[in-house]
C-alpha cells in the first residue's frame, strides 16, 4: 500500500515554511504499514495542483492533500478539487454551526461570510470534522484510490490524521506490518561499518532492509522490515539484532526508538548518582542544550558557562592567563584546565570542555581552523584529544558536540 503525499503553499516553496506536515504524515503511515512513495510541494495554483493530482492517482493508492483551505482567495484546493473529481460545493450545516460556535466562543473578530464559506465543501466529499479549527478534512475517492485533503495548520492537521485518517484508513485497507530499529553508533565511519559486516548484511532475509544514516560523527543503522506476518517479522528482527551487535559492541550506544545519546548518558548518570558541568568555547552552547533538551536533566546537569572569548576563559574560569600566552587558547593545557575548573565551579562529578577553531578564521589561536580540544575532567584524573572536524562552521560545531558526547560516555562506562 502506497502514498504520497501533495504539500499546497507558495510560502514553502519560496523557504518562508519549512515542510513539517509531510515528516509527520510519513512517520504515523509507516507505523501502520503504508509507505509513503513520493512528497510532492506544488503552488497555489490551479493547473499545478491539478497536474499534481493526476500524477499522484497514477504513482499511490492514498493520496494526502494539506495545505490551501484557508478563508483567503489565494485558497484554492476546495474549487480544484471539485473541478478534478466533477463536483461541486455544497454547504455542511455541521462544519458551519462548528464555525460558528468556534467565533463565539473563541474568535474577538465577527464572523463573516468569508469564514462562512469553509463550511462549503465538495458534494462527493466525506466531511471530516476538525475540532480545531474551521477548515474541514475532506475524504474523495476515485477510481479505487482514496484522496484526503487537510489544512495547513500544523496541530489541525495532526490531530485529523490521528482521530480521523488513520482510523478510517485501517477500517478501509488491510496494511502489512511494518518495524523499524535504529541502532546509535559512535566512532567509526560509514563505509568502515559497512566493511565490518558485510557479510551479517549481505545474510538479511529479503523482507528486511538496512539503511546507513551517517551524521557529523556518528551513524545510525536502521534495519526496516515489512510482511504481513506480524510474528515472523518480530523474531527475524530480534534475531538480525542479536547477529549484529557482537560486530558492533564498540561503538553501539543504544537503540534510537529509546532514547538519543543524550537521553542515555542521562540515564547512565542517574543510575550511578553523578553529575555534570559543562565549559563551552567553539561549540557556544549546544552541548548544554543537548542536555537539557531531556526531562529531568535538572537531576545530574548542574550547569554550564559559554567563555567564548579567550578573556572569559581567565575572568570566569581562571585558565591561567600564561597557559593561553605559552600554548595558544586552543590547546590541551587550555581544554584540561577549563574541565578541571568548571567541574570545581559548580561541584559536580565530570567536567567536559571544548575550545577550539570553528571558522572561518583562526581567531585568537594559530590552530587551523577545524581544530578542536576536548577534555573531560573527574576526581583523580583529566584527559583530553584533539580533532579536525573540517573547514565548515556548523560542521565543526556539530561534530566537536557529537565527539564530546561519545567522548563522555565511554569514560562512564569505566567506573
């Protein structure tokens, strides 16, 4: 069973929106079995949705349509459809008193005709009520293919495709089941894992796929499997599992579906009662709020201090000021000693450091620019490495916050 989905809106195409609709539509359709075969971002324009419409009947068999069904006349879904499908507008007495109920009871402005109209809907059309908000769902099937256009609006949408699609979706359709597992890895190259198992890949039963997702330092392994026998495809899928983490056990950090590495190492901290303090230069921030991106980060994280000037780094830090003159700021006497004071600063267990060269220019260091200090300070001991995580700023940032985290795992592990 195929989908696609038809995003409507000049405001995407032209960057203004960024499409989160279609990664939501995508993520609850696999869940239930339905693969989404193409996303398609079209304008607000007759003869485009119109082309759209036609391509999207011959490439799937569900067709999901959000975006146009404003009060606005630059809103022209419903008239499109109703031209596609031979129809015509027809007015919903149930969607124009939820209207209407929804202006008194929340809306200052009065109602107008204008709102009015979004009661109006295509005659063929199978009415899909949104609770929140004025611009009906509306379901139109068509040579044994199922069209369903929603609004827009993000929160609209997603509580139709939840309460609405889904459910009339599987009372319609028999969809096979479909699982995925993600393995986090860390510390290894994609085509150095896939040389490392090969020959565990190349085994897979036909019904179950491998997908390789590298980014900036780590790679996740998705293993996405697809039959109709819901049993067979949770035992093949614990059991490739089970064949490949032995291949992996030195970069393997966890399972996506549970937690990221952030998440993990939270837990990991909680569990054995540690804390941590983080100093930031090059990477401004992103490991902190990586960290507090987790529920209850509050239990373990005590703090953090961005010194992104190298006179921060004495005034707040107290990384003495011959240290920076003798070794250059991006250097291991800089990094170690920030991780030793930060962890001091707030008392935690560890403190974790980065300083480095972002870019584009060198800044207050000679360093090239990529280069990237990590230290990670405990009790009895700091250590630290150096990286060159290129020549692209946002690269460099990403992949020094990625490593630091790699980096502050394995020496949890150690205890």
């Amino acid at each position: 069973m195929q989908a696609e989905i038809i995003t409507i809106g000049d405001e995407i195409l032209i960057g203004q929106i960024v499409d989160t609709n279609s990664a939501f539509i995508a993520k609850k359709f696999n869940k239930i079995g339905i693969s989404v075969y193409q996303i398609t971002s079209v304008q607000d324009d007759k003869e485009h949705i119109l082309k759209a419409l036609e391509e999207a009947e011959g490439n799937a068999d569900i067709i999901i349509i959000t975006g146009g069904l404003g009060p606005t006349k630059d809103d022209i879904t419903k008239l499109t459809l109703c031209e596609y499908f031979d129809d015509y507008l027809v007015e919903d007495k149930k969607v124009l008193a939820h209207i209407e109920w929804l202006f008194e009871k929340y809306i200052s402005t009065p109602i107008s005709d204008i709102n009015r109209h979004q009661a109006m809907v295509p005659s063929k059309s199978r009415v899909l009520m949104n609770e929140y908000g004025t611009a009906p769902g509306m379901w139109l099937e068509n040579n044994g293919k199922t069209f369903v256009s929603l609004p827009g609006v993000p929160y609209e949408m997603k509580a139709l495709i939840k309460d609405r699609v889904i459910p009339a979706l599987r009372d319609k359709y028999h969809f096979p089941y479909i699982r995925h597992k993600t393995l986090l890895t860390y510390g290894l190259g994609e085509s150095a894992i896939a040389n490392r198992i090969e020959a565990w890949e190349d085994a897979l039963p036909s019904f179950i796929k491998l997908a390789y997702l590298p980014n900036l330092g780590k790679v996740r392994l998705r293993l996405s499997g697809k039959s109709m026998d819901k049993n067979l495809l949770s035992t093949e899928l614990e059991k490739q599992i089970q064949l490949l983490l032995p291949q992996i056990e030195d970069i393997f950090v966890g399972f996506e579906e549970a937690s990221s590495l952030e998440a993990i190492i939270g837990k990991q901290l909680t569990t054995f009662n540690k804390t941590i303090a983080v100093a930031e230069s090059c990477t401004g921030g992103q490991i902190a709020k990586a960290i507090t991106t987790n529920a209850g980060a509050s239990g373990y994280f005590k703090g953090s201090v961005v010194t992104y000037a190298t006179k921060s780094k004495v005034a707040v830090l107290g990384v003495s000021e011959n240290d920076i003159a003798s070794h250059s700021v991006v250097s291991k006497e800089v990094a170690e000693a920030m991780a030793i004071n930060v962890r001091n600063l707030f008392g935690s267990d560890y403190g974790i450091s980065t300083t480095g060269n972002a870019g584009p220019t060198k800044g207050d260091s000679d360093a090239e620019v990529g280069t990237v200090w990590i230290a990670i300070a405990k009790e009895d001991a700091v250590y630290s490495e150096v990286y060159n995580f290129g020549n692209h700023r946002d690269k460099v940032v990403m992949k020094a916050t990625n490593k630091a985290f790699e980096m502050l795992q394995k020496e949890i592990l150690k205890k």
